[in-house]
C-alpha cells in the first residue's frame, strides 16, 4: 500500500479558533478594510437579523470607538412595525446615522408603479441605487449570505458594480486571499458582504452566543395571517386578505424579514433562541425557500435583481 | 507577564475539541465526476433541502433530463446552467457535528486556471479527482502544481470512479503511488489518497464495502480530522495595521490602538515590537480582543494592540517581534498567475497590494513562463497572459515588509492591480516555491 493514511487525530490544535471565532474575525477584518479605503460608507439595515448581527460586529470592530458608518434603510411602506420599531431604538442606542428612502415617496410621485401581484420587493432597487449615488457612496455593506441561494453563491465579499449599480457576474474580479480590492471609479461603488460565508445557523448561534436583541416577530407569537401561494402572510393594509382569502389566528414566527407583501411566517412553536437554533437545524427547507415568495418566480429571479442593482 | 514570542509556549487550552472551520477546494476535470463528488458530500451530509431538490428536479424536468441533475444544484449563474458548465468559483456550506466546511468549488477547464488559484488561495486543503480507468492526466498534474505554488497545507487524491474498474486495488495503489511521488516532488508535503465511487457513495461519508482492502478514513472522515489550524498561528507574529482606532471621548480619552487582523503567529503583552518600514520599537502595552482585554492573541484573530509608546504609526504599517521582524525589500521576485484577461508586460506601471498596504510598482522582468501542458519553463516570454503562470521581477516605490510565501502565505503573498481602472491583474507569491523551479521531477511531464 502506498497511501498515505491522515496522521490526524480529533484533536484540533490549542490554536484553532471555533467556527463562530473564525466568522466573527474575517467580517471585522471587512468592516476594517471598508473603514481604512474608503470615503463613505453606508450599512444597509432593514432590521433584520443579518442587518442586527451586522450592526454588533461592526459596534466590536471599532470598539472603543464609534462605528465609522452611517446607516440605509430602504422603506418599501410594507414593513413590519416591530421592525421600524427596532430600528428606530438601534439607531438612537448607539447616535448612528439613518438614511431612509421610500418606495413610497417613488409610488406618489408616478416614478415607480404598484405591481399587479402587490409586492413592494423588486420596487426597492430604484431608491436604493439613487440614495447611494445621491449620497455618494462608495461602499455599500449588505447582510447577505452565500448560503442564501445559487447565485449569491458566487458573490465576491467585495463586489463592484458601475455607475448604473449594475453586478455582473462574468466580470467579477478574483478574490484572492484576504486581499480584498476595493478600487473603483468615481460614480462606481462596491457593495461589501461581511457575513458572506455565514450560514443561517452560524447567524442564529452567533445571536445566542453575543446575547443580540431582535425584534419579536422572531420568535413564536399569535398573529392574524391568511395563506396566498403557500404562505403565511400578515394581514394589513398593505393589501391583504383578498375576498378569497380568510384570516386565521395561528402561531407563527418569522426566519427572514421582508417586505410584509412577500415575506410568510413559519408555524412554530420557538419562543427562544435556543428553540428557534433547534427548529433550523431539523427544518428542511431553505430560509429563502420557506419565507421568500420574490425567489420562486423565476429560475435566475435572484441573479437578475442583483445583476439590476439589488443586495 | 511573558515577552517571548516563542511559538512552543503553550496557549490557553480553552478552545481545544472546539467545533473549527475548515476552507477546502475542489480540483477535478469536466468528467472526473467533481460535481457528483460535491453533490455526494452535501447530499449525504443532509446539507441540501428540501426545496433546493424541488427546484433542482423543476429544473431538471424543464430541459427534458432525466432524474434531478445535480450539477444544478451548484451551477448558479444563467450561463452556467445555459452551457452546461461551471464558470466561476461557487462557495458552499456544509456541517457536521464536528467541523463546519466552506467548501471552494471551482471550475476544472484549462482556460479557468485563475479560478481555481481562487480557490486554493484561502484553501486548507485541496481534494484533487481523477478518474480511475484514466489515471493520472495533463489537469491532474496541473491541478496538483497549483496546490503546490499556493502551498494549499492538504491534499486529497480522490480516485474517483472504483466501481468502473471492478474496485481493483493495484489500479488504485499504482495511481496513489505515481500522484505521491509527483506531489512530493513539487513539495506537497501531505498527501491522503482514497479510492471512491462519488456515484455509489463508496467512500464519500460512508465506508465502502466493496473495498475492504481499504483501511484509511472516507473523504468526509479526513475532512473532519484533519489538523490544520497550527499552521497560521505558528511562525513569527505579524500584524498588518488596518485602521487606528481612536475613541478621542471623555471615557477614553488617550486610547490609540492599532487594529487589525493577526496574519501568523502570535502577540503577548509584554512582547517587543518593531514597525515596519519605519523601524520604530515600542512594547506591546494591552491587547484587546474585539473589546475585550487579553494577554495573548493569535492568527488568524482580529485584535486592536495597544503600544507603551506613542509612535507615528498608520494603515499599511507592519508590526512585528523586533527578534522577528522581516527585512524590508524594494526588489521582489515572486511566482505569479496571471488572473486578468489584459497581458501583464515588462516595463508596466502597476499597484502592488500587500497586507494592509498599496504602493506603486513597475514590472521589470518576466524571466520565465511555466508551459502549462507540462509544466516546463518557457523562458523570457516577455508577457504574461490570462491564466499563465510564471516568474516575475517587480521594484516597489516603497520597501516592503515580505515574508517568503512558502512561510506565511498572508504575508507573502500580493496582488497587482491596474493603476486605471482598478482591476485586479495578477496573483504573486513571494520567493521560490517548488513549480517551475524543481526540473527534474517536471520534467516527467
């Protein structure tokens, strides 16, 4: 026999970091990189969890100091209240900066019109992309993760997009190392994923592990919901229930926070971190595949809103 | 309080047997079977879900295959699914209950070569495939000299597709024989060859029964043992400064710390630094871990150091042991892959970032070009293009603090970038590495 069997044992080296260590250093290596190249930064913050999980990082990354950036909410009028509600105290907890730009404000204007189907999702790139060139950012930090979906699988940490906020995915620069390169032309920006190679129980741990605050709608909790296309869906003002459609009390939790037209609840009985860490690990779907209704509609539907200025 | 930087004391012992990361990249060609190999690991490691079967099987069933097609499952771009082929480097998350995987999955064709430097340049470990009635081929030697040049600390040979050759042992001890010999000759210190059926799932997560002759771990059971955390954290410490971090508040009103991530090595409070390229000497002073106060750190931590001296120190500045640090040089001699579509050429200006660190650089020499198909230098090309491999002679604007690549590879390696329009150029890792430079094995080629 000439193979060469692994001399490894179990044991890994007094050294070695855990996973959640490991994550938590590579996204404030990021965070840094972003503060020490570029001019004006920005975090997009929906108050959702990875915006959260974002947030306390970059509060680490520059403590004793204050974080270096300001923050960008892209309101689509659809939001959850607890959410706004959430964001509203992170922003005064900790003096931050918040820029909002409002689907809304584009709707009542005539620069953007109502979709058939309701949902407000694909209407949020035109104000995001004109805050970011009104406000002249240049780097653009986004919670999302490569375990989302195939096409943020091939996602650059660093991702340069052009004047018109556009990704594309056959001209992304390689990335080698840690050497992330963050040069781009006036009017150009990069959009910067910390938590790029995150999973959504890497995320959840790491919650759990940092004692992180998140809105309620989380965790299990009565709510008055109707089914449209499988899902579970808040009912409101924002379009729902239809005259088909009949409201039902059920427990419920959310495992992503959206726009309320096209995010569904989970039934669950998972009022506590750890329970909802439990629920995850035996669930079988994707977080995207249970929640997410803007992903089901096409093949590619993620690769071309992002190749349209998207996060 | 201890001031040596000796890398044999012993850390704190609180984070051993805890659940760790390991970074890994795949190597195969078109047919090896690579995707039914990565679709074999996260299916049966129950990493892939429900929904993402559904579409995957939607998919399947649109373009008239039949059965799921697995390679949907990793193939995420609209042209990639159009072709039938994978373009660039996809990530993917698996875990057991004793490692997390990120897993590199790259491209095998001959004209994506950058891709899988990619790939390998964060990697840990390097699965190579090969399809066992074919043996050892032209990719194979190259997918094993590129785990070589980027120093990957692990390989995999993967011989792949047992089932089709009646599980035989000597066909799968003369391949792990000959791939051996060559790897050790291109200094792959480490090698683990495994016989599997990626289809069958011989070896994949499960023991195979069918090759009881068989007596090392599954491809799933090394992944999950392997030792290869000790390699960053030895060594001399090294610290590229990131950012400065200064509070200037009521609370912390003198607090200046240096921050960054630690790139091998480890730092003590206590320990006597040097800043590079400046020279300047202070004493480590305070060590905070994300916040928190601690008397030791290492690679591959994010920390802030906090100096007994206040020196005149900014982002691009190394800090090192002062019995350690590095020499600072101005004229660099690296191996390079070439990773943009526009030729690198003799006498181009260029951006050289290093660590922390951009400076300007112009390329003096391109002494020779590795001949991929049998990996035989060409020399005095003149020009680099995509995807070529070679050696390079480049003088900085300013002295650089550079380690050789074959001892740290954060602080050995850098990257060019094109002054213009800021496109990264060209991957460069600093001193000799074992391809192109040990003719006589490359010569069996």
């Amino acid at each position: 026999m000439t193979t060469t069997v692994a001399t490894a044992g179990a044991t890994d080296s007094p050294y070695a970091l855990t996973h959640l260590d490991a994550l938590e250093s590579e996204a404030v290596h990021i965070f840094r990189e972003v503060a020490g190249e570029f001019e004006r930064p920005v975090i997009l913050f929906s108050g959702g969890k990875d915006s959260i999980v974002m947030l306390h990082l970059a509060l680490k990354a520059f403590a004793p100091a204050a974080v270096p950036f300001s923050l960008l909410h892209v309101d689509t009028g659809h939001n959850f209240p607890e959410v706004l509600d959430y964001r509203d105290r992170a922003v005064a907890r900790h003096s931050l900066r918040l820029h909002v730009a409002f689907v809304q404000d584009y709707i009542d204007r005539g620069t953007l019109k109502e979709r058939p189907d309701g949902t407000r999702n694909p209407l949020q790139t035109v104000p995001l992309t004109e805050a970011i060139q009104r406000e002249r950012f240049d780097a653009v930090f986004g919670g999302g993760r490569r375990d989302e979906e195939k096409a943020r699988a091939k996602e650059r940490v660093f991702s340069l997009r052009d004047e018109f906020s556009q990704w594309n995915p056959r001209r992304q620069r390689p990335e080698l190392w840690n050497l992330y390169n963050g040069r781009h032309a006036p009017g150009e920006h990069v959009r910067v994923f910390p938590l790029s190679n995150w999973t959504e129980l890497d995320v959840w741990q790491y919650i759990k592990r940092e004692s992180v605050e998140l809105p309620d709608i989380y965790f299990s909790h009565e709510r008055e919901v109707f089914q449209r296309n499988g899902m579970w869906l808040t009912a409101g003002d924002w379009g729902g229930p239809g005259e088909d459609e009949t409201i039902q009390k059920r427990r419920v939790r959310y495992r992503t926070v959206g726009d309320m037209s096209c995010t569904g609840a989970v039934d669950s009985e998972a009022d506590t971190t750890d329970k909802v860490i439990a629920e995850i690990a035996a669930s079988r779907l994707t977080e995207r595949g249970a929640t997410r209704a803007d992903d089901k509609l096409s093949e590619a539907a993620m690769e071309d809103r992002k190749r349209e200025g998207y996060f | 309080m201890t001031s040596t930087a000796d890398p044999a004391e012993p850390l704190p012992p609180q984070r051993a047997h805890a659940a760790t990361l390991l970074r890994f990249a795949t190597a195969g060609s078109v047919d090896d079977g690579k995707s039914t190999l990565v679709g074999r690991l996260l299916h049966d490691s129950k990493s892939v879900l429900t929904d993402q079967l559904e579409a995957v099987e939607r998919a399947s069933a649109g373009r008239g295959t039949e059965g799921p097609d697995l390679a949907l499952l990793t193939d995420g771009l609209r042209a990639e699914r159009e072709q039938g082929i994978t373009i660039d480097v996809a990530y993917r998350y698996f875990a057991t209950a004793r490692r997390r995987f990120i897993l590199a999955d790259t491209p095998g064709h001959v004209q994506y070569t950058r891709n899988m430097v990619t790939g390998a340049s964060t990697a840990e470990l390097t699965v190579v495939l090969v399809d066992a009635r074919n043996g050892m081929v032209e990719q194979t030697r190259r997918h094993a000299a590129i785990a070589a040049l980027l120093r990957v600390p692990h390989v995999v040979l993967a011989v792949n597709k047992m089932d089709l050759v009646g599980f035989a042992e000597p066909v799968f001890a003369a391949i792990a024989e000959e791939f051996t010999a060559y790897a050790a000759s291109l200094g792959v210190p480490d090698v683990t060859a495994i016989p599997i059926s990626a289809l069958a799932g011989d070896n994949v997560v499960e023991p195979s029964a069918r090759m009881d002759w068989y007596g090392g771990p599954t491809v799933l059971e090394h992944l999950e043992t392997v030792i290869v955390t000790h390699d960053l954290a030895s060594g001399p410490a090294r610290l590229p400064v990131q950012y400065v971090i200064r509070p200037q508040t009521a609370e912390d009103p003198d607090y200046r710390g240096y921050a960054g991530q630690i790139a091998s090595g480890a730092f003590r409070v206590g320990d006597e630094i040097t800043v590079l390229p400046s020279g300047r000497t202070s004493r480590i002073r305070g060590i905070d871990l994300l916040g928190e106060p601690v008397d030791t750190a290492w690679a591959p931590q994010s920390v802030t150091l906090l100096l007994a001296d206040d020196l005149d120190i900014s982002r691009g500045d190394l800090i090192a042991p002062t019995a350690q640090a590095p020499a600072t040089i101005q004229d660099v001699t690296a191996t390079v892959c070439h990773v943009a579509d526009q030729p690198l050429t003799v006498g181009q200006r260029v951006l050289l970032k290093h660590c922390t660190r951009t400076v300007k650089a112009v390329v003096r020499d391109i002494p020779s070009r590795l001949t991929l198909d049998d990996l035989s230098p060409h020399p005095a090309p003149g020009r680099l293009a995509a995807n070529d491999i070679g050696q390079v002679s480049i003088r900085t604007a300013e002295p650089l603090p550079l380690d050789s690549y074959g001892e740290s590879r954060r602080t050995g390696s850098f990257i060019l970038l094109d002054p213009q329009d800021g496109a990264t150029l060209t991957a460069c890792m600093t001193g000799q590495t074992g391809v192109g430079v040990r003719q006589p094995a490359l010569d069996r080629g």
